[in-house]
C-alpha cells in the first residue's frame, strides 16, 4: 500500500471520528463550559475559546494513544 493510500484511509478515519463526536456532543453538556473555558460577550461582539475543554480532550487523547502504543 502506498503512503498516499495510508494518509487517505487515516484522513477517513479522523472523519468518522469526529462525525461520532459531533454526533454524541449534546450528550456531554458540560463540554465547553467548564472553567478556564474562554466566553466574551459584547453588544455586536461574541468571542468563544474552550480553552480547559481543549486541554481535556488532548489529554484524554494522548492518555489513548500512550496505552495503544504499550
């Protein structure tokens, strides 16, 4: 199998992962407003960054992918 065949069947399963995250994220309703999650709100001006749910995700992530590699 070619290096190109490999990115395109690793591209399509980040796909299909992130399609199931978005599907089951209203299940998680605490995702996104945890504290350190960044909200500004203006009169015409609204800023969201998730900063502490980032942070999260990346570590449960890498948690994941340190126990698939043992």
């Amino acid at each position: 199998m070619s290096g190109f065949g490999k990115s395109l069947i690793v591209i399509g399963l980040l796909l299909i992962l992130a399609g199931v995250v978005v599907s089951f994220a209203p299940r998680f309703p605490w995702l996104g407003k945890l504290p350190g999650d960044i909200l500004v709100k203006r009169e015409n001006f609204s800023f969201y960054f998730p900063l502490t749910s980032c942070i999260l995700i990346s570590l449960i992530l890498s948690f994941i992918m340190w126990l698939l590699r043992r």
